[in-house]
C-alpha cells in the first residue's frame, strides 16, 4: 500500500469523526448507535458500514505511525551487517506500483 493510499483512508476517516462529533451521542449512549426516541417519533439506524467505519476510525486512533519496536530491529540488522534487501523483489514491487498507479 503507498502512503498516500495511507493519507487518504486517514482523510476519510477523520471526515467520519467530523462528522459524528459534530451530533455527539448522549452520555448513556455507546458511540455509533443511534437515538431511537426523537421528537417526531423517527428513528435513526447506522448501516454496518457506517459502523465498521467507526470501529476502524477508533482502531486508528490507537494506532502509532511508528512501530519504535520493528524500526529498531531494522536498524539493529543494519548496524550488524544482516540487513540484506533482494533487488528482483525490490524491483519487481516497485514495477507493480508503477503499473497499479497507471491503471488507477
């Protein structure tokens, strides 16, 4: 996955947060569920996408952007001389990027 596809799920996601902070749930309400008594009788129901949305949103939030454990065990592997990189991999993924961009 490139970075930018990163940034913009983040995007997206974030546009999701805007937009359920911007009708905050009640306090005895879980986040993502709906308030099933309105005024008028009406009753308002997130589909599971929306809800999955959410879970993924909260997912994120948790989520460093730098694994410290696996950089430094990169980095270790590169100070003791083991860090080998095979160059046929490494071109042909960057081959089907450049392809996979093309395409899209």
């Amino acid at each position: 996955m490139k970075v930018s596809d990163i940034n913009q799920k983040n995007n997206m996601l974030q546009n999701v947060g805007q937009a359920n902070s911007t009708h905050p749930p009640e306090k005895n309400q879980k986040p993502g569920e709906a308030d099933a008594k309105t005024a008028s009788g009406d009753r308002v129901e997130f589909s599971t996408r929306s809800r999955e949305m959410q879970k993924i949103y909260e997912v994120l939030q948790t989520t460093p952007e730098v694994r410290s454990d696996k950089v430094s065990e990169i980095k270790k592997r590169i100070e003791d001389g083991q860090y080998r990189v095979d160059s046929e991999t490494l071109a042909e993924k960057i081959i089907k990027e450049s392809i996979l961009d093309l395409i899209k």
